[in-house]
C-alpha cells in the first residue's frame, strides 16, 4: 500500500515505516519543506537534521527503487540506511 501525502496527519515518524511506499507529492513535500541536504536521481533527503548519530547528522530519507520512492528512515547524509 502507498502512503499519500494527502492521507499524512501528525508526526512523520509515526506516519511512515522504514520500507514504505510513498505517493510522488510525499516526495515532493521532501524536496520543498527545506532546501534538501541531499537530491539525486536516487535520493532525497529533508534538510534539516532529525537526529545526531556517531557525531554525524541524520536526515529523514527517500530512495527512489523499481516500486517508487521508499522512506529509508533517518540516515547520514547521502545514504540510505537508517542509523535512528
């Protein structure tokens, strides 16, 4: 099941689960709340930091795959696996 934009209500991390599918107006709520820290063809990632780990900040994460664009959870800048 996708997760919409249109459905989201409350906080972000208790909308979304590491490994959802997001509809592409999530995505672009990612890339406009904040200039991204990280855009690319695979990622984006909101520009503000959500959590510091191993000294390092991390970034509430989309990863675009053959289903679409997937919440990977908080990761460090330009990766795409949860560290929060």
């Amino acid at each position: 099941m996708i997760k919409t934009y249109a459905n989201w209500e409350g906080d972000l991390e208790d909308y979304l689960q590491i490994g959802d599918v997001v509809d592409e107006e999530m995505a672009d709520h990612f890339l406009n709340v904040l200039p991204p820290t990280c855009w690319t063809a695979k990622i984006i990632q909101i520009g503000e930091p959500n959590s510091h780990v191993g000294g390092k900040a991390t970034y509430a994460t989309l990863e675009k795959t053959s289903q679409g664009w997937v919440y990977r959870g908080n990761c460090h800048r330009g990766e795409t696996e949860g560290r929060s």
